[in-house]
C-alpha cells in the first residue's frame, strides 16, 4: 500500500460505514445505530494506527520535574475524538500566580475573551485551574460559545470549591461548530478525582489535534534557599503564525514570584519564541500561553541575580516547546531556521525573515531538497525590508551561495543539493545594511500538509 493509500481507503470505509449506518438505525433502531457506531470506532482506530508521526519527533516524551502544587487528569469525554482522552484538567494551589498572552486574532475564540478577563482581575490567594478540550475551538459559536464557557469553568469551580473567576479554560479544534459542553461537565466529577502529581504528559495527550507526539520541555533553577523548576507542555501542528501567544501552551513553576514581574518576563520572551515560528502562515482563534507559579519551592521570592537566571530557563523551556511546533508541522520532514542579519531595523529583518519562512516557493523546494536560491531573493524583493541587490549575501549552513549581486563564484550547486539533504537547515541572510537581526523557524511544506488540511472535518 502507498504512503497515501491508507488514508484513501480509510476515508473511503468511513463513507460506506455511515450509510450502513443510516441505513441499519432506519431499519433497526438502537441496536443497528450501536453496531454502526463500534464499527466506526474500529475505523477510527485503524486510522489513528496508522497516523504517521513527524521524523522530526523526540524519541519520547521528556522527563518532566514535578512541580509542587500542580496535579492533572485527563478523561475520555468524546468532544469529538472517539477512544481517546480528549480533556485534561490542572489544578493549581491557593496563591498561584497567573501570566498569559493571547492571540490577537479579532476573531478569537470564547475561551480566550474568558481567560483574557480573568487575568485582568486581583487574583486573590484561592486557588486556580485549567481545563482543556481537543476536538471543538468554541470559536465563532456566538453567545453559545460564552454559555459552553461560563458552564465549564463553572462545573470544574464547583467541582475544585474554588471561584469560576480562577478557572481558565481553552479549546482547540474545528471552528464554528457548537461545543458539547455536557460531554464536558459530566466528566468533571472523574477528572477531580483522578487528579495527580505525575499525569502532565497524560495532559498533553488529551491536547493533540493534529499533533503527531506530545510536547514537554523542563528546567530547573538554583534560587536562594532551594532549587526552582519548571515543566511545560504545548500542542500544536498546523494553524501556526503566533500572534502575541501561540497555539496552546501551559506551563508551571513552584517560583516564588509575584504576578506582575511573571507577566513581565513572559511578555519579554514571547517574541523570540512562539512568535518567532511558523508553519503555515495561519494564526489560531484560539493561540493561548498561560504561565502557572505556585510559590511553593523552597527557594527564596525570584530576586536579583536569581531573577535573570529563572528568566533565563523559562526562556529555554519557551524556545524548546515553539520549536517541538515547528517539528510537529502538519506534514514536515525539515526543521529551518531563517536567519537574517545586517537588516537597517528590527522590523526590517523580521520582514524579510518571515517572508522567507512563509513563503511558499521556499518551503517546497526544501520539501524536495531543492536548493533553489532564487526563490529566496524573491522573497526578500517582496517582503518590503529595505534591501540592496549588491549588499546581500546567502548561506546555506556554511555554503556561500549569493553574494555582490550574483552567485558566488566558489558555489557549486551539487554543495548545495548535498545541504538540502538534512534534517535541520540554516538559511542565513546577511542584507548588509545595518547591525539588526531576526532569526524564525519554520519547516517544509508537503503534500502531507494538503492531504492533512483537506479532510480536516471529514
């Protein structure tokens, strides 16, 4: 069977398992309708089998450090996935400081009008929590969209005896359709009891949409008085060009810390990172980081020296869970780093960089290891970064490709489709102008990504 067979017969056994179906639930009734259901979920599961996963992918799940105060579960509530978890719970001890950024799309989902208001809220010292759901973004669903809100962190506020005003929630999946939210709610009761220390990489499961591995990344600090750790997970594949914040990420930390210097260094780092990344140009309706400090670390209040050095690691975390998108794109089998430098400002060199990233053109030449310059020139001629043809020069890696206008005159195009052969690629722009830089990673663009984003909600 060919690399893409599988998904046409499966697609194809889908059609004529929902007319079977149909036709037996006419005919029969519930008995028919549950056997056309066990069906379907064989299908599902023979697909989601055979689901490959990005060459680019850890070889496992990290070792995360536990981190006090933090406790997770995830359940089966079938939002729209079948036989598997699909929603995770966090729950966060009292005095918990909050931090978080969002997209900025003007379409943005319920969720995160929701955790936006909260945050702009005195947190008090209770407690806090977050609930997530795959399947189904809320977004675009109207004032049903608010209600599924205001009845899920509602259900986990009761559940967790907590305020609903500290329980923050997020969706991801198919836009505009109504959320279930009864699946939801009635499995509250099962994720309050299942909550535990050890289960974050249970909760990055329940995340995954398109996701083909779980994302988590750690650290840990040396504070005053005692060691300082964080551990985050992230999900995200397709739909990806952050826009202040990006896909779903949450990440905790026992730091003492008070909520405004967190929300400071996480604004300081969200531009190097998740916004520094893109698969496929598009920004979610729903892109949300949320930073979680417990203050339960034995360490000191994040002060003084120590403050850089925390500042620091959760950088390192940020940057590793931005690049794990980037490796997990919809179809990639390359990671790229775009970097530009000698850009006349800062907002030059993003321009040409993310045109590079983003373009098209580039992105399919990597894909069939094709080290077609030209393209790259073109992107840079469109970009509107300021740029002179006889100042800039191109790197692949090491490899002076362009330079003074033309091609390098060492250049041998066999060096470069050599190059192109690996896994992880630099493409180095110098434009020679000034002392501005900017470096975004993205990856290739495949017949996979079609294929993937063509049967979406099919």
């Amino acid at each position: 069977m060919g690399k893409t067979d599988w998904k046409a017969e499966a697609k194809a056994l889908k059609k004529k398992v929902r007319k079977l179906k149909d036709g037996l639930t006419a005919a029969a009734g519930p008995v028919a309708e549950a056997v056309g259901d066990a069906v379907g979920d064989v299908i599902a599961a023979a697909k989601k089998a055979m689901k490959p996963v990005s060459p680019l992918a850890p070889a496992s799940f990290p070792a995360l450090p536990a981190i006090r105060g933090v406790e997770f579960a995830a359940v089966e509530a079938a939002v729209r996935y079948q036989n598997r978890k699909d929603v995770m719970l966090v729950r966060l001890a009292p005095g918990t400081a909050m931090a978080g950024v969002f997209t900025r799309s003007t379409t943005r989902s319920a969720c995160v009008r929701d955790c936006q208001a909260k945050l702009a809220l005195k947190a008090g010292t209770a407690g806090a929590a977050i609930i997530v759901n795959s399947g189904n973004s809320n977004a675009f669903t109207g004032k049903l969209g608010d209600e599924a809100v205001a009845a899920i962190t509602s259900a986990v506020a009761d559940g967790l005896a907590m305020p609903p005003s500290r329980v923050f929630s997020s969706s991801t999946g198919v836009i505009g359709e109504p959320l279930p939210h009864d699946r939801i709610t009635a499995k509250v009761p099962d994720l309050v009891a299942d909550l535990r220390e050890d289960a974050i990489e249970m909760a990055a499961h329940a995340m995954m949409t398109t996701d083909t591995f779980p994302k988590g990344a750690g650290a840990t600090v040396q504070g005053d008085g005692g060691t300082i750790h964080i551990a985050g997970i992230a999900k995200g594949s397709g739909m990806i060009a952050p826009d202040m914040a990006t896909m779903l990420v949450y990440i905790f930390t026992d730091a003492k810390i008070a909520p405004a210097a967190l929300q400071r260094m996480v604004s300081r780092n969200v531009d190097s990172t998740f916004n520094s990344i893109t698969v496929d140009s598009d920004t979610s309706t729903s892109d949300t980081l949320l930073v979680a400090a417990t203050g339960q670390s034995d360490a000191a209040e994040v002060k003084g020296p120590v403050a850089k050095a925390f500042e620091t690691a959760l950088h390192g975390v940020m940057r590793d869970l931005a690049l794990q998108v980037v490796r997990d794109g919809e179809g990639a089998t390359k990671l790229v780093e775009v970097r530009v430098t000698g850009a006349a400002t800062d907002e030059d060199a993003a321009k040409a960089a993310f045109a590079i990233a983003n373009s098209p053109l580039v992105k399919t030449a990597v894909a069939g290891q094709d080290p077609n310059w030209g393209r790259i020139v073109a992107a840079i001629g469109k970009s509107g970064a300021m740029a002179e043809r006889d100042r800039l020069s191109i790197r692949f890696g090491d490899i002076l490709v362009a330079e003074k206008g033309w091609r390098a005159p060492d250049y041998k195009e066999e060096d470069g489709a050599e190059y192109m052969l690996r896994p992880e690629l630099l493409i180095h722009v110098d434009l020679g102008l000034g002392r501005a830089k900017r470096s975004v990673w993205t990856c290739d663009l495949t017949a996979r990504y079609v294929e993937i984003n063509a049967d979406y909600r099919s």
